[in-house]
C-alpha cells in the first residue's frame, strides 16, 4: 500500500497533474439526478458553493417528514453534514432500533432533515464504505474530505454560512465541530496508525473489496485508510470524554488551561491487535499524560481488574534510585488505583487482562 500516491478528482492515480479535460464532470462522467434538478458528482460535493448551499437548505426547510420507508433523496448539503457528524459519532453503535438514542448531531440533523434518526445514520455509514449498495459520490467524497481536513473545514463552513443566511440559526443546525469562526480540525489519536501498521491491516481487505465492488485498489485504499484514521479520531474522542479529561494515572488535566493536546487517548490492547469491534469500544480506551501513557504502552504500568495500578520492577528501581523518575513514577503524582468520574464506563477486564498478560513487563 503506498499512501503517497498521487491521486486525481475520481480517487485513481493522476495522470496529467490534476488538469482535466474542459467540460468533463469531476466525477469522471458518471452523473446522478438530484432533487432540485441539476446533477450530483463528485464536484457537488468537493465544489459546493454558497449559493447551492442556501438552495438546498431552502429545499430542507420546504420539505415536509414522508410516512413509510420511502424518503427523498439526500441532497449534497444533507450529505456534507452527515460526514461532519462522523467526525463525533461512531454510527456502528446504533441500530434500528437504538438510532433514537444516537446523541448529538444526529437528532438536530434528523429534525432539520426531516428524516428518522436511522436515514441519518445510513448515510453516515455509506460515506465510510460500511454499505456495500452506498452511492459512489458518497464514498469517494468522504474519502477525499476525511484526508482533506483544510478542504472539508472550508465546506463545513460554507454549509453553516448558508444556513445562517437562510434563518437556520444554532438551535436548528449547531456548531457541533466548533470550526464556523474558523479554527481548524485535527485528527486525535493518529499516533497508534502509522503507515506500516495500516498497511499490515488493510492490505488483504483492500484487495478484496477492491475485486468484489465497483471502486478500484487506489480508491478501495483511500476510503478504508480514511475511515480508519476518522474512526480512531471518534474513538479517542469517546475515551476523553469517558476519563474526564483527566490523566487517570495522576489526575493531570491540561484542558483548564487550554493545552488539550497534552492529553493522550490510546487503546489498552493496541489498535493492531485489536478486532475492528474492539479498536471503536471506549471500555478498550485509557487517557495520559504523555509520560504514563508511553510508560503504559511499554509495559512499565499495567492495571488489574479492580483497577489498581501496578508499576513493572524496573520501574520501581528507577524510582528508588532516580529524582526524576521519582517525579513522574513516585507516588505521588502516580495514584494506587486509576481515577474515572463516577459515572464512567469501567475499562473492560479482557483488555486490561491482556495487557498484563502480552505487555507488562514482570
């Protein structure tokens, strides 16, 4: 898998540096009728402007909830946003009949949609490539956005000016990504999916699907790392919010004054041990200061399943011997047992098991 690869407009490798033939559509030819009449590509998506933002969400507010299972089709507005939500909400966790428990945006987007829950979770989950029927513009499209953060904040933007410029203001459609005064988005948890370790995972799957559906390898490879990379994004975002935002090794809480990227969310059974399943489960999920989370990932701290913390001999000889191992490993600032909010979801007992079992050092 070679993620460098440059790649044009349709997600296949760029053989004229970008430039295409004048008239041609971004999508490559292949066209979609839409609701207000024009045509759906993959410029719909990429190229939308203001003005065909405030069309369509004038199209929204006109538009009335369908009975039965029949609903309208989605316009690019409806679609860009549902990818805005991807970025906060693992849709793998709510099916039909849990969609109405799905938390924010999705309710917001599903009354101003005029759809179920369930119609906005659908389509979340063809922007990932999750449903093998899901229309091509979609996929691609959140590929090249995921990959383009600069580009879909741009888009992001424009959808929510528009909004605001046809009276739907944030009660209706808020600024759930906290980008419309312009500040930028950054992926959290990346570290864990370096290019070797997405490319010992997804080489088999990237052929595959690649040979049993409708996109080529190049595209098969940039939706599935997309994915992947939003995915760990969501699910460090659940493991902060679960910890508090607090290092549950000692209590540090960057956020209080404003330096919320010295606080790390990894996997206790790392992301390329970890089932698909696992790596999106926040039970599988603790959040640290930089020197206990590296000292967790290494083997030196480990957790049992009454969630006392335990430190690996050589560690505690540091300790003993050095000040500054002191500082960090003494206790304090390291707790006896890990400090969760009352209300939080307890680490689950197989992954702390397996990381003293595979990780720690005796």
């Amino acid at each position: 898998m070679n993620t460098a690869i440059p790649l044009d407009s349709r997600g296949e490798p760029s053989t004229d540096n970008g430039r295409r033939q004048r008239g041609r559509p971004a999508g490559g030819g292949a066209r979609i009728r839409g609701n207000l009449g024009g045509v759906v590509d993959l410029g719909s998506y990429l190229d939308l402007t203001a003005g065909q933002a405030r069309e369509q969400f004038r199209d929204l507010l006109r538009r009335r909830p369908v009975s039965g299972r029949r609903q309208a089709d989605f316009l690019p507005a409806e679609t860009l946003l549902c990818l805005a939500a991807s970025f906060l909400v693992n849709h793998r966790q709510f099916g039909g009949a849990t969609a109405h428990k799905a938390p924010e945006p999705v309710p917001s987007l599903a009354a101003l949609f005029s759809r179920p829950p369930s119609s906005v979770l659908a389509k979340m989950a063809n922007l990932d490539g999750s449903r093998s029927h899901g229309a091509k513009w979609d996929v691609l499209a959140g590929a090249m956005l995921r990959e383009d953060l600069e580009r879909f904040s741009h888009v992001y933007r424009i959808l929510l000016g528009a909004a605001r410029a046809e009276g739907i203001g944030p009660d209706r459609l808020p600024d759930f990504l906290g980008l419309e005064a312009g500040a930028g988005l950054t992926l959290l948890g990346q570290d864990e999916l370096d290019v070797s370790v997405l490319e010992a995972d997804l080489r088999d799957k990237i052929a595959r699907q690649a040979a049993g559906g409708s996109f080529s390898e190049p595209q098969t490879e940039r939706i599935l790392v997309a994915a992947a990379r939003v995915g760990q994004h969501v699910f460090a975002l659940s493991v902060l919010r679960n910890c508090g935002s607090r290092c549950v090794f000692c209590g540090f809480s960057p956020a209080t004054f404003g330096a919320k990227r010295m606080l790390l969310a990894g996997h206790i059974k790392p992301w390329k041990d970890s089932t698909p399943s696992e790596r999106m489960d926040p039970r599988n999920g603790l959040a640290a200061c930089p020197p206990h989370d590296v000292a967790f990932d290494t083997g030196l701290l480990t957790v049992n399943g009454g969630l006392r913390i335990h430190v690996a001999r050589s560690l505690a000889d540091a300790v003993r011997a050095d000040s500054m191992a002191r500082h960090y490993y003494g206790q304090p600032p390291l707790c006896e047992t890990l400090l969760l909010p009352t209300d939080a979801m307890r680490p689950a007992s197989k992954y702390l098991d397996w990381h003293r079992r595979k990780i720690f050092e005796t």
